[in-house]
C-alpha cells in the first residue's frame, strides 16, 4: 500500500510556508484533527461543556476504540491523559515498591522518568539499575538478562529515545520480562504513531504515549495502555469520582478497567482530537507510515554525511525518523536558529536533559531533525543545502 502524498500534504496545510523537522517534538496535526478540536471547542460555546460532552459520546468512545484497533488490546485496557508523563507516572506510582526492589532501566530512559526513579530512591529506598547501551546506542540485551534477578519488580524502557535515532529491542526485553514475570512498562512516547506497536507482540504490561508527536494530535493529550491482567496489581495512588464511585458513606469502588487512571475533568476536545489523529494514521497504515519514515530519515541521513563538518550521530540499523548531528565548530542553538530563520524548524537536544546517554557520549548540545510521512526527499535536500551553507 503507498501513501497519498498530495492529500497528506494538503490536509497539512503548514507544509506550504514550512519544513517542519521537529516531529519527535510536536508534529503538524492534519485538518480533520484540528477540524475535530475546533467543531467541539464550538459546540461548548454554543451549548455549554457538559452538553457538548455528552452530545459527542461516540467521539470519545471513538478515542478507546481506535487506540484499541492501533495497539491490539481492548478499549477497557486504554486510558486518557493530559500527557505522557502524567500517564507514565500514574503507572508508575500504582506499583507497590519496597525498599531494596530494583528498577531494570536503560541508559537511553527519558529523563523525567529517570527523574521518578531518583524520587522513589530517595524516599522509597528503591535501586535502581542502568544497563548501558552498545557501540550501536542499543540497549545491552545481553547485559541485561545477566542483571536480572529476584530483586528486580519493574522493567522501564524507553522505546524510541528523544535523544538518539535509534530503536531498542522493546520486544526482546518484553520476551525476558515475561520469562521472569516482571512488570514491564514500555515508553512508546516516540514510537506511537512512528512504528507498527502491537502490546501483545511486545510483551508489556503497561505502554503510554503522548498525543503531539508522531500521532499528529493535539497538544495537551495523552493516553496509557494497561494490561487487563495487570490491573489487580496496581493501585492507583489518586482517584475521584470518575475513576471510582462513592457506594456509601465510608465505601467505595474503582472502575474495574483502565480509566480508573483518568480524572473526571480532561481537555475534551484534545480527547476527540487525539481518536481522530488515531484514526487518520490508521486510515494510512502504521506500516506504511513507518517504511516511509524510516526511508526518509535514512536519505537524510544519507545527505547530512555528505555535508563537510557534519557529524551524524546514528550509526545502527534498527533507526527511527530522529536524526541527530553536529555542525563541527558551530553550537547547535546557532544552528538551530539559522536553520528556523529559513523556513526549517529543528530541535536542540540539551546535555543536562539526557545524563546517562547524551551527556556521557557528547560534549557539547546537538541538533535534531525528526522526519514525518508528510515530509519528502526535495525538502530533506534543501535542509542540507541549508546547514552547508551555514
Ligand atoms: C521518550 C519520551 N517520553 C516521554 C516524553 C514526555 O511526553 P509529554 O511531554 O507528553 O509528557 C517525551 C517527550 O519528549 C519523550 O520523548
């Protein structure tokens, strides 16, 4: 199946004035889903915000379904979040951590989850454990089956970092997960939406994302994916009275499927939005969404290695749309602001952000350029004509 291009394009009308290279950041949303957010948006000015919700009871259902489709799980194991981290962190503090568990991470993990690592050490007692990356900036599979032991109650990995081109082997680490029966939640911030993700196939518990980058949705939205099997081991650490139902004076009841992790109060027209964005890259094929991408991402890397003084910085195979590189002798926020000046927006990616992996492997910030299926091989040639000519 290929992809059509010029409606793509069309439906992404910022496409005409700009470049944009700043998907892995927040990529451009395609009019039905800015149609979608706006025609809600209306609706409660015109009828007032619980009317329009209920009134567009299919749209958020839509929201379940279509994340259900995408994922292979069932509606009752998707959730709604205003964020990935707010959706990472609601999981991640349902776990029943005792002092002296361990946290099974990657050096590539995205810092404010490492941050949430750091915060349970401090007041949990929790270790945590990093297992390095290889040469090729892939996790250490080999390390960490080794580092696996009786200590260990959770695995977290990101799989797509924010950092580097690279994919880690989400679905091996899944494998070993379930041959020790260790929770494991999987950050697919960067990935959703990029790549073809099946829970079943990557062997998670527990997955969550964020609506504005690879997925196209609105900012401001976000979602979780909770194994059903899994729920009774979680507890959430807030409820209120969407997440549960108050049955007397001193009783209650939590939801018995995932939304016991959703607030009653959320961004509603982002919640419509973010089915529609879901539905807009299903309508296309995440297989061919991801063949596309990852064909452009490696004709720009392709390209950039032909810029003298260009250093790129992927060198594996298993590579995603984020391309990272330097320009020798010139910083990479100068760069990124000739670049935005000319029509191109790119990302800096900041030391301090990526301690374990960035900071140890760069000395100084670098540069970002993340490919969407709407961008194409003339734009990539021009943006390298660009940074040459800086
Ligand atoms: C790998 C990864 N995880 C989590 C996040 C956080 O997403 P959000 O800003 O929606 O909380 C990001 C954002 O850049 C990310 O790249």
């Amino acid at each position: 199946m290929s992809l059509d291009l010029l409606r793509i394009r069309t439906e992404t009308p910022a496409c005409k004035h700009l470049i944009h290279f700043n998907n892995a950041g927040a990529a451009l949303s395609p009019s039905p889903v800015t149609q979608a957010v706006l025609a809600y948006l209306q609706r409660e000015q015109e009828i007032g915000g619980y009317e329009a919700a209920a009134e567009a009871h299919a749209g958020l259902e839509n929201f379940y379904n279509a994340f259900a489709q995408m994922l292979g799980c069932s509606p009752q194991e998707i959730a709604y979040a205003d964020s990935a981290t707010h959706a990472w962190n609601k999981l991640f503090n349902a776990i029943d951590f005792e002092a002296g568990q361990t946290i099974l991470t990657g050096q590539s993990e995205y810092a404010s989850n490492y941050l949430a690592f750091l915060h349970l050490a401090k007041y949990k007692g929790v270790k945590i454990k990093v297992i390095p990356n290889t040469e090729q900036g892939i996790i250490d599979l080999s390390l960490f089956e080794a580092a696996i032991d009786q200590s260990v109650k959770l695995i977290a990995l990101t799989h797509i970092p924010s950092q580097s081109g690279v994919i880690h082997p989400a679905q091996a680490i899944g494998k070993l997960a379930r041959h020790h029966n260790i929770l494991y939640l999987l950050d697919a911030c960067q990935s959703v939406g990029q790549i073809e993700l099946h829970v079943d196939s990557l062997g998670c518990d527990m997955l969550t994302g964020t609506g504005r980058k690879y997925l196209r949705g609105p900012r401001g939205t976000g979602f979780l994916y909770l194994k059903e099997s899994c729920r009774e081991l979680l507890e959430p650490a807030e409820i209120d009275l969407h997440s549960a139902a108050w049955t007397a004076k001193n009783s209650y009841e939590i939801r018995k499927d995932a939304r016991q992790y959703e607030s009653f109060e959320c961004f509603v027209a982002g919640k419509i939005g973010l089915g529609v964005a879901v539905d807009y890259a299903l309508n296309i094929g995440l297989d061919v969404i991801e063949q596309r991408v990852k064909r452009l991402a490696a004709h720009l890397r392709a390209q950039l290695r032909h810029v003298p003084n260009v250093q790129v910085h992927e060198h594996g195979t298993q590579l995603s749309g984020i391309v990272t590189f330097n320009k020798q002798d010139k910083a990479a926020e100068a760069l990124h602001k000739y670049l935005q000046i000319r029509g191109f927006n790119t990302s800096v990616l900041r030391l301090g952000n990526s301690q374990l992996d960035l900071g140890q492997r760069c000395q100084a910030d670098i540069n970002r350029a993340s490919v969407h299926y709407y961008n194409t091989e003339e734009e990539i040639d021009r943006f390298c004509a660009t940074v040459d000519a800086f």
